[in-house]
C-alpha cells in the first residue's frame, strides 16, 4: 500500500525548471521571453517553443525567474498570467556599466488550462543567455 500512496503523489508532482537559449536582444514590450532549455518539466506543462506554462492542473503554484542582464542594458519584465501582467522584475541601475541580475519570486493560483509566462512590461529587454532561468512548482 505504501508504494501506491507514493505512485499516486510522484504522479501529479508539476515542476518545471528552464533557461534561455539563445541571447535576448531588444525584446519590445509586451514580447514574450521564449527559455528553449528545458532542465526539468514533471508534468509537461511548459513548452520550450512558446515560453508558456500551461497549468496541468488547478492550485497554488511558485513562480521564480532571474534576469541577467547585457552589458550595460536593462530589462523590465513580468510574470504575465493569461495575458495579464501580474508580478514585476525591473533590472536597471542608469549608472551601471555592468552585467545586472534580477530574481523575482511570486505565488500565484492557477485554474487547469491557464497560461503563464515572462513578458517585457516596459521598454525593451536585452538579456544575456547565461544565468537566466524561469522555474515553477505547484505545492
């Protein structure tokens, strides 16, 4: 009996843990960020060819992303929720001459079917591949 009870719980586990591909150079607002590398995804939710979660399964769920920024650039984005912008990441220092990085962590409650993903909420976003990753969980 207790390998069943663990069958049943290893079964409906949904993470997912990504990262950039490619550089992201001048993405415009309101462009999504597409992570092709896939480290983790239980539950088959995230699609690496569109950049979008789409909950297997209605609950609470964990978002965190982390932005690392070109050289000398910024990057504005957000968790966007079924097209809505919910939780901001703003990475810029006007001064800086440096590579920045930025992480955000949110909690958010999902219904089965809704889609999240990272958008640029303002200006245009240049980040560079290398330390950039978007993950989530449902507790």
């Amino acid at each position: 009996m207790r390998g069943c009870l663990f069958y049943l719980l290893e079964k409906d586990v949904v993470a997912f843990d990504v990262r950039l591909k490619n550089h992201v150079n001048n993405l415009a607002t309101n462009g999504r960020v597409v992570f092709g590398i896939e480290d983790l995804n239980e539950g088959n939710g995230y699609d690496p060819s569109t950049g979008i979660f789409t909950a297997p399964a209605s609950g609470v769920f964990v978002f965190d992303w982390t932005t690392f920024t070109q050289y000398g650039k910024y990057a504005s984005t957000a968790l966007v929720v079924n097209g809505k912008f919910k939780s901001w990441n703003h990475c810029y220092d006007g001064a800086a001459k440096t590579y920045l990085q930025c992480s955000k962590l949110t909690v958010v409650k999902l219904k089965k079917s809704d889609q999240v993903g990272i958008g640029v909420f303002y200006g245009t976003a240049n980040i560079y591949r290398k330390y950039t990753s978007f993950s989530g969980y449902k507790l």
